[in-house]
C-alpha cells in the first residue's frame, strides 16, 4: 500500500484531566503532522477540541505553563518547544499538573 | 544488615529534624513512616480539620477524628506508634510570612501539600534556607515526586514556573499518595543517613493504573525567579 506522503504513525500518551477527553489514556494516531504544534491541532480537530484549549494559551500560542510534553521520554521546552519535529514510531506524552496530596 | 545504616545510622535518624507540612494523602502515610524509622523530631503542619471525605487515603485519621485538627489526630497516633519521637504539630497556614521560621533548624521539608500555590511558599522558604525539599502530587492513579536539593537541582519553579494555576478537586485511589509518601520517605532517610543516589534532577511519574514509572529529564532554569539569584 502506498504510504500518503507525511504520514506518521505515533503513539500519544495523555494522563490526568487530559485523558478524561478520550476513551483511552493511550491512543495510536496516524496523522499528516510534523512538529508538536501540529499534532496537537490534528488531535484537537479528529477527537476533541479542548484537547488544545487545556494544553495551549490561546493569547499567547505557548504551552500553558506546568504542562509537560514528552517526545520520546525528553521535554519539549529543552527541544523546540512546539515546534519538535515528530516522525513516525515516536511516543508523544502529555501530563498536565497534578496538584493533589 | 543495610549498607550504611546500623547503629550509627539510627543515631542519625534520631538526631535528625524533617518537617511534613500537610498531613493528609502524603502527609499521614509519610509521618507514619518518618515515626516508624526514628526520625527524632517531626513537626507536622497542617491548618485543616479532618472531613469524611479524607478517609480514604489519610491513614492517620480515623471516623472519630472527624472535626479534629489533623495535625493533632495525626500526633496522637505517631506518639502511640513511637514514643521515642518528639512530633510537633503546627495548625497553621503555610505563608511567605512565615514559612522560613517554621521550616529553620529543620534538615528535610517533605511536601503532602494539596496546592501548588503553597508548595510554591514552601519551595522559595527551602531555596533560602537551603534546606531539601521533597516534592510530590497525585491525581487518580497517578504520581509524581521529585528531590530538590538547593542550589545542586532544578527547584520547584524551574520545574514548574513560579505562578498558581488553577485546578480544582481531583480524583484519588488512596494508595496513590501511599505509594508517592513511601517513595519521599524513602529520599528522606536516605538523606540523613547519607546512602543511595538520590533521585536528582528528574521528575518521577507513577501511573498506577499501568503500573510503570516513567522518568522526566528536568533542567535548572539560568533564568529561574527562586534559585538563580
């Protein structure tokens, strides 16, 4: 089968009040998206628009602060922030705060 | 026999002064542990009273505590438990006021907080004092937990910014603040005895749910508004 050019298939990882936005705290995606930014807008359209909402400040365009968002076990912030490249078998984890004790 | 701990070590541990500030999930499975260890000298603060609600998780609080303060139902239990340590209790906000007076002449300040906002206070008066703080927080089934130790590691607002954000109430298995208190715990004593690494520079998750840990590289910020000064 012929692979539609940009495709990736990556794994994405959601915890906390995140994953009260899906049906499963794991989810396998395939999805023509290169960079972070751009995988979190695929997300938001194919599955749940609040997905971008709790994760991004809409004035600012930046990750909300206390999030973490892990390609492949590193932070973005000491990446390229949004703009991490993505490629295909990458593990993608988002953890918002947790503040209980 | 334990490499590094003995009779010297529980001499140390006697000898040591670790402060629990918020006696609830973490806090009581926590000062349980410190008590049980020989820590000599615990001060346990915690402004709340106990509630129905808490009982799920806060292990030192009993149906007959309802409406007492916890740090006092808390005292109660860990004196019946061991007699041989001194545990004071402090009912009281945790403020910029006067978070350095209460965690001073303390040699750990471990976190069962349920707010950012004071872990925050917390994280600053530690940073000043250069006292280590040992970080944690639930949700659900899920854990973090982080070793601040000033000035060596990324603190609390590197990790996390300096700000409040808001959450509200959140879910929460009961064994999950056990498993993150047993893991503070754990750096505490290892700490004082001077044992083991330490769980450095990395941020801790535990998803119950699944069962794994998973690690998170933390950086010190250049820029940080509480350790680069």
């Amino acid at each position: 089968m012929q692979q539609v050019k940009g495709m990736v298939k990556v794994v994405v990882h959601v915890y906390a009040n995140l994953a009260e936005l899906f049906e499963s705290k794991h989810i396998d995606i395939s999805a023509p998206v290169a960079t972070v930014r751009e995988l979190i807008n695929f997300i938001s359209a194919a599955y749940n628009p609040q997905f971008k909402e709790l994760l991004i400040d809409a004035k600012t365009g930046h990750v909300r602060r206390f999030h973490k968002i892990l390609v492949n076990g590193r932070d973005i912030d000491f990446l390229n922030k949004l703009d991490t490249g993505i490629a295909d078998g990458d593990d993608v984890s988002f953890f918002p705060p947790v503040a209980g004790g | 026999m334990i490499r590094g701990w003995g009779r010297e070590g529980q001499a140390k541990l006697k000898s040591a002064a670790v402060v629990v500030a918020g006696i609830g999930g973490l806090g009581c499975p926590a000062a349980l542990y410190l008590s049980a260890a020989g820590v000599g000298r615990i001060r346990l603060i915690d402004r709340d009273q106990v509630e129905l609600n808490n009982l799920n998780r806060q292990i030192l609080h009993w149906e007959s505590d309802l409406g007492r303060q916890k740090a006092e139902s808390a005292k109660e239990k860990l004196e019946r438990l061991n007699s041989d340590v001194a545990i004071e209790t402090i009912d009281a906000t945790i403020t910029d006021q006067n978070a350095m007076e209460l965690m001073r002449g303390f040699d750990i300040v471990i976190d069962g907080m349920d707010n950012f906002q004071t872990r925050f206070v917390l994280n600053r008066a530690c940073v000043s004092e250069g006292i280590p703080f040992i970080f944690g927080s639930i949700y659900g089934f899920e854990g973090f937990m982080t070793t601040i130790v000033p000035r060596k590691t990324p603190c609390l607002a590197c990790i996390y910014g300096d700000v409040t954000p808001e959450i509200g109430k959140f879910p929460v298995v009961g064994t999950t603040p056990a498993t993150i208190a047993c893991l503070q715990v754990t750096e505490a004593l290892k700490l004082i005895l001077g044992i083991g690494a330490h769980y450095l520079g990395r941020l801790l998750f535990w998803d119950g749910e699944d069962m794994v840990f998973r690690e998170i590289e933390l950086q010190k910020k250049s820029d940080c508004p509480v350790c680069s000064r």
